[in-house]
C-alpha cells in the first residue's frame, strides 16, 4: 500500500460532474482529490475483501446477540421500534449496502473502525468516479471495485420479490447533494435492472390517515421504498411512528434492524463477543476502562460530531456537535497510517464485500469536509 502522487486529469471537474459528482470541492476545497492515489497489491486486496466478509459475518453474530439478550436500551433504541426489529430481523426484507471504516497500512490485518450501515455516503466517488479515473490514468491496472455490477444484480434479484408497481427513491432536499446524488446513482442502478422507479424528497412522502397508508404526490400509496435518511432519526418522529405501525407493509430499504449495526455500540458488543480478533479494535460502552488513548464516539453520531480523541490521557482533538445524549462508545485510538490519515471505506452489496474507497483528512477525525482519493492495484 502506497501513496503516490499524481497529476490531475485535464477538465477533471467536468469529467467528474459528468459522473454524478457534482460536489467534488467542499467548504475545504478539493473533495475529489485526484493529486494522489493509493496503489495497492492484489495480496493486500484480497487481505481486505477477506476481512470485510468476515467482520460481516461477525456483525451478524453480534446483531443475533443483541436480540437474543434483549440489549436495545444500550443501543438508545425506543421499545416502540423492537417489534419491528425483530419481524424484520426473521423475515429479511431487502437490504442492499453497507460500507465498513477500517484502518490499514498493508503490513497489519484491517481493523474496523465504524461501520455505516443504514445511509452510508461516498458511494458514487467509490462506484463510477474512480473507475473511470484507473481507465484514463491507470490503464491496463485493476481496482477492488464491483460496485456497480453488484448493485443491478442485486435489483434484478429483487424485481419480482417488492411490494408494489414502483420501488421510489427518497433523499434529502437539494441543499443535500451528496444525499440526493446518492439516491439518485441507486436509482439508476435499480433503472438498469429493469425496475420501474420513480424520486421522492423526504420531506414530500405524505401520510393518508384515512387508508393508513404513506403516499406520494400524487396520492398514490407506497409499498417499496429506498429512504436516504437515518433510522434512529425516523424512530422519534410522527414520521416514524406511522412507518412502526405500518412496517409489515411497506418495504423500507434499508431495513429497520440496520439499527443495530449503524449504531456504534455495535463495536463495543463486537469486542465483548470476539476479544483479540484481528480485524477489531478493543471498544467499550460508557467507559474507556483501562485504555489510555482512546477515541470517544457517540452511539449515533455522524460525519465525526461530538468525537473526542485522547492520546495518553491528554484529549487532543474534540469535535463539535449535537450528539451524545444517547452515550457513548469508547475505542482504542490506532495510529494513523500516515499524515495523511487515511480511511478505507470497504463497501458490502448484498452482504458480500464490493469494493473500496478511501477518504483522508489533515485531522485526526473523518468527517464530510474529508478528501476522497482514488486507488488501484496490480
């Protein structure tokens, strides 16, 4: 695993909106940094797809855990949503993706760092973008990337299995454009598969108290549906108590047991099942107990709020944010590869591992300002 440096195409803003990516610069600058890549060697690949099927597995392991001893209270989950949980959980409506954070330097097994499992982001960036920039500036290499082909086999897989004539496509409103770009590059994958679709804001799914039922714009009623928005957001809201009560009829993708995985009390469950696995980090709930450097992360936080980070007992980093009522999650703090800190975004399509993508910040946390860095390898 290198870090090399590499000249930026010509018009690559063009290229890039061209591919959907039309916010390749943030607050920051550049967020689509093709000054550098990362060139790995295919041991190192098959390194991280081996560790990205396993910490799967294991998180399927801790999920069952958390279910069979009735541990939703540590996670912040409200017993409204358990019923709904665990129709879900038995009866396994779609769920499409999911992107693990791990920490790797080439020479030590990954190790997970968070996993995000309900909305995960940087899914165009790891999917098309960079493709396409290995074919105009790495030719004749190769990328960890099947993204894409999972995705079609994936809504082919699914075609005659939804509920109703129209799976919809719902994100946040344009001021969300990685959100709404995200939807809307999952749409097309489903397009291509043949599905009939159609895009919805979040704020414009409506409610029909008369049917009971969730309904578009055009009054018609929803019955397969692919939300860009948080579960443990949904849950609290009038929103979510209509789509608890009607759950066994609308199929919500991704589904409401992603809750337990998103959440990062899932490390410290992960770490009390499996201690000195290789792929995971020592993490405990609501203490840091006899770790020295350690980052302190919220339950449900996102983009890096409310993180704190201490180094032998001296905080050197903390976060703002609105998180943090929920609890927190206290994780061994890893060295950072280089000064760079890289973060491998290890991407599951159907349960099985797709691909990758890396994000790297001059801080220590990684948050939406961070830069995307295209790879390859040979």
């Amino acid at each position: 695993m290198q870090r090399l440096t590499s000249p930026p195409r010509h018009d690559w803003e063009r290229i890039v909106e061209g591919q959907g990516l039309i916010y390749h610069h943030t607050a920051n600058g550049v967020y689509w940094d093709e000054s550098a890549c990362y060139q790995f060697t295919a041991r190192e690949v098959d390194e991280l797809e081996a560790a990205t099927n396993e910490l799967q597995a294991r998180c399927l392991d801790a999920a069952q855990h958390v279910i069979d001893k009735k541990r939703f209270a540590e996670f912040g989950i409200p017993p409204a949503a358990v019923p709904s949980i665990l129709w879900a959980w038995e009866n396994e409506p779609p769920a499409i993706y999911g992107r693990f954070d791990l920490i790797y330097d080439g020479r030590t097994p990954p190790k997970l760092l968070e996993y995000n499992a309900d909305t995960p982001t940087a899914l165009i960036e790891a999917s098309i973008a960079q493709w396409y920039w290995k074919e105009d500036v790495r030719t004749g290499t190769d990328q960890f990337n099947s993204i894409h082909e999972r995705l079609v086999a994936k809504w082919k897989e699914l075609k005659d299995y939804l509920s109703g004539d129209v799976l919809y496509f719902a994100a946040l409103p344009e001021q969300q454009a990685e959100d709404l770009m995200t939807a809307t590059y999952l749409r097309d994958t489903a397009i291509e598969a043949g599905l009939t679709t159609e895009a919805l804001l979040i704020p414009d799914i409506g409610w029909d108290p008369d049917a009971h039922e969730f309904v578009d714009l055009q009054q018609r009623t929803i019955r397969s549906i692919f939300k860009l928005y948080p579960w443990e957001w949904m849950v609290w809201e009038t929103f979510g108590e209509h789509a608890l009560d009607t759950y066994k009829r609308v199929q919500w993708i991704e589904p409401i047991w992603k809750m337990l995985w998103s959440n990062k009390a899932i490390l410290a469950v992960l770490w009390e099942l499996f201690p000195n696995h290789p792929n995971l980090v020592p993490a405990y709930l609501d203490t840091p107990r006899d770790l020295t450097s350690y980052v302190k992360k919220p339950k449900m936080s996102r983009e890096g709020s409310n993180v704190s980070v201490v180094v032998n007992e001296r905080r050197v980093v903390e976060t703002a944010g609105d998180y943090g009522e929920e609890g927190f999650v206290f994780q061994q703090f890893v060295p950072p590869v280089n000064e760079q800190h890289p973060i491998v975004g290890s991407w599951v399509i159907d349960g099985v591992s797709a691909g990758m993508g890396i994000r790297e910040s001059t801080a220590l946390v990684t948050d939406n300002l961070s830069r995307f860095v295209p790879h390859f390898f040979e």
